[in-house]
C-alpha cells in the first residue's frame, strides 16, 4: 500500500513539474516578445511640435517674418550641417558649445570630414556672406532666419537640444552704434506684437582690441586670488578665456563675480563713445534697458555691445528669451576682411510657451512702402523714433541710417524703387515736420510730424 501511494506520489510529482517547466516556458517567451514589442520615445531634450501648439507656432512664425519685411530683413536658409572648423574658430575652442554641447556627425566618405549640427546661426550666415559675395551688394546687408539649431545641453525647462531660433544680422557697412541700437529695437518690436510688454533688456560693453588685453589682464587678478573658490570649469576659463568666467550660472561663482572689475570703467575712447551713442539711441526709442557690468554672453566672436533680454514667467522671476550683440571680428576670423556686424537670436520654443503661458495672440501688420532719408547727427539720432512711429502705425519704412551722405541714401531709394521719401534735417527737427518728396514726379512738400502718417496713409491708398 505504501508502495503503490509512493508511486502514485511520483507521478502527480511529475505532472506538476512538467506543467512548471511549460508554464516557465511560455512566459519566457512572453517576456521575450514583451521586449521586443518595446515602445520608442523621443530622443531625451528633442522639442517635438505637437498639434495643439502649431496654432501658437505659425502665428508667432507669420508675425517674425512680418517684421522682418517691415525693418526690410531679407531671409537666408544656411545649411543645417556645417564644418566644425567654422565654430571652433568663431565661437571660440574653449567655450562651452564647442567644449561640450556640439553633435559630431560620422561621415561615409573622407575621415578627415569634421560635420556637425548646427549649434547657432550667426556664424553660418557670416559664412554665406563670405561665400556667397555679399560684400559687393549695397552695404549693410540685413538678414534673418527661422530654423533649428542643435546643443548637447542638459535640458530643462525653456532649454533644449534641438531648438528653433528666428535671428537678425546686420552685416558690412560701418560699425556705426545705430545699427545696435536697430537690432534691439527689432527684438522688442517683436515683443511687443508678441504681447509681451513687461520685457526688459540687459546690456554691456566688452570692449574691442584695443583696450581687452587690459580688461583681460584686470579680470586675471582678480581672479586668481580666489581659483579655490570658483568651480572646476572656471579654474578652466582662467586659463583660456577670462571673459568666460563672468558668463558661469554656478552659485559659488555667481557671488564672486559680484565684484568683479567693471568693464566700463576700463573701455578705450572709441569704445566709450561708441557705447554713450547706443544709451542715446534706446533713450531716443524709450527702450527699457539695465546695464548689467558682469554680462559678457558665452560666444568669442562678440565686442562692444552685448544684450540679453528676460521676460518674467511662471517659473521663475526673469527668462531670458532673445540675445546677440556686435561682432566686428567674426568675418575676419573664419578668412574675410574686417566686416562690421550686429544681430540677435530669439528662442522661438521657449517664447512660444510663455505667449500661451499668457494666453497672448500675436497680431501680423499690414505691409506698406517708403524710404526714409536723414541729413546730420541730430536728425539721425531723431530719426530712430520717427521711423519707429510710423512703423507702428502700419506704415513700412526702408532707411540706411548708417550712411550719412545724402547723395548715397537717395541712390540706395532710387535703387529700391520707392514711390515715396522722407526727408528729414537739422531744420525739420527744429520745425518738427519732415519733407515728402514723389519720386515720380519730383515734387516735394513739408508736413507736420504729427500729420504725417495719416498724409502717407492718404498718399498711398
């Protein structure tokens, strides 16, 4: 009985083992077919446009181009792979984005290829200006873009690894502080239409050749009695590049540069004056603006001016969402000749989130033509506002405000095309009207600022 009950034993043993190994099996696959059915996610800091938002996005987008048409910025579309060359020598070897956060690309052909992905757009258009010839177009040459650049970033909010960035470059002509002043301008121009009215622009000037190695020199004292209490990447900087040190968002570094040397204080002659012109232009255009001594900005190729402009948000008490400055030195470093050059770059993505954070509708303006003509210094530096002015009221204006000579601006309206000019001088600052001239016709009369826009409105319907 024993027996035949340890038998029995046995064999229900086996069954049930049997059906374990099958069970064991069976979900063995299952959890090989689970892994291979596994579900793919976006690449981690890629920002992906999703449907709801491109309402937000292509008014935004129609709105930058209607500005550009506006401030007569014609539009350039540089490649999205570039040689690697370009921004080790034009942002600088030893600045983060070339250190650290630009895509390398392997290539099929020839191994000695350095590509990458474009990590910024200022340094492929002055490439295409070089390569393209635009030196021998009317000078300045304005242009703007509206495409994605690539950053190994660590993203966080409002920062990623593919962005879009809309930018204004003004390029040749002179180095003249009005032209800072126009691509300021401009940034807030699209601020404002963007309904952002609260923002506020940072700004400084870091010198140029001629009085940097000073500046540079003072900073390296400064720092060099405090390398153990700056962070490893600025031990780094002090090396490289000083001007770098003031650019890092580490806290124990952020309290030391609280002392830092002022750059203002240490600026040549041409430098002070260049920077005194530009304060007179934004007070001229009731721009809102701090002078912030420590900003420098995290790219080698900027001088004189530089700017940031925040707007608050919900997440924190100011963002930045648009930045640039002067660069005098940019084209002659990739292998041009001097070539003065001004321009900014507005985060679309990041300003895109805070017009829905705000539940803001950005409006397009209508498009219309004249070209704009002053005569001396006071009525230049008039001229900002006045041109501005009728901007707003619809009315497009073309100017050269960088060349002074009458005889040139007239050539550069003939060459446009233009129906209608705008004449202002010395005496019709004084007088407060402007002189209308028909190109057509030739004939010319003085009218009243305060009448002048309906009178151009009247004109060219």
């Amino acid at each position: 009985m024993n027996k035949k009950m340890t038998s029995q034993k046995k064999e229900k043993d086996k069954i049930i083992l049997k059906k374990e190994i099958k069970n064991n099996k069976e979900g063995g696959v299952e959890k090989k077919e689970k892994k291979n059915r596994q579900t793919f996610q976006s690449v981690k800091g890629i920002y992906e446009v999703l449907p709801e938002e491109w309402t937000w996005r292509e008014k935004f987008e129609a709105m930058v181009k209607g500005v550009a048409h506006f401030y007569d910025f014609k539009r350039i579309e540089t490649g999205i792979i570039e040689n690697a060359d370009l921004f080790i020598r034009s942002v600088g070897e030893g600045t983060d984005i070339v250190k650290k956060e630009m895509f390398f690309l392997k290539s099929g052909g020839n191994h000695g290829d350095k590509w990458v992905l474009r990590p910024e757009g200022t340094a492929s258009v002055a490439r295409a200006y070089l390569q393209y010839g635009f030196s021998a177009l009317p000078q300045p040459v304005k242009l703007f873009y509206l495409g994605p650049m690539f950053r190994h970033e660590n993203p966080q909010a409002g920062r990623y690894r593919q962005l879009t960035t809309a930018g204004f470059e003004i390029l040749g002509g002179e180095n003249d502080a009005v032209y800072d002043a126009e691509v300021l301008q401009i940034a807030f121009r699209i601020m404002r239409e963007a309904g952002l009215k609260d923002a506020i622009a940072e700004i400084n000037s870091i010198g140029c050749r001629v009085c940097r190695p000073n500046l540079k020199k003072k900073l390296i004292n400064y720092y060099s009695s405090k390398t153990k209490k700056i962070c490893r990447d600025c031990q780094e900087r002090l090396k490289q590049n000083p001007f770098r040190l003031l650019d890092c968002k580490n806290e124990m570094c952020q309290e030391i540069k609280k002392d830092a040397p002022v750059f203002l204080d240490g600026l040549c002659s041409a430098c002070k004056h260049h920077f005194k012109n530009f304060l007179e232009y934004l007070d001229e255009l009731k721009i809102p603006y701090e002078v912030n001594n420590n900003l420098v900005r995290g790219l080698d190729y900027y001088s004189r001016t530089v700017f940031e402009i925040f707007v608050p948000s919900s997440e924190q008490a100011k963002l930045a969402v648009a930045g640039g400055g002067r660069y005098d030195y940019l084209i002659e470093t990739i292998g041009g000749r001097p070539t003065a050059g001004v321009g900014f770059g507005i985060g679309i993505e990041r300003l895109v989130n805070i017009i829905r954070e705000k539940a803001l509708k950005p409006p397009v303006k209508p498009k219309n033509r004249i070209f704009f003509i002053h005569v001396g210094d006071v009525a230049k530096k008039k001229s900002l506002t006045v041109i501005e002015e009728l901007r707003e009221n619809g009315i497009a204006v073309r100017e050269s405000l960088g060349k002074d000579s009458l005889q040139k601006q007239m050539k550069l309206a003939d060459i446009e095309g233009v129906e209608w000019v705008l004449m202002f001088g010395q005496k019709e600052v004084y007088e407060e009207s402007v002189i209308i001239k028909n190109m057509k016709t030739g004939i010319q009369e003085t009218i009243l600022l305060r009448k002048v826009t309906d009178e151009l409105k009247r004109r060219m319907k």
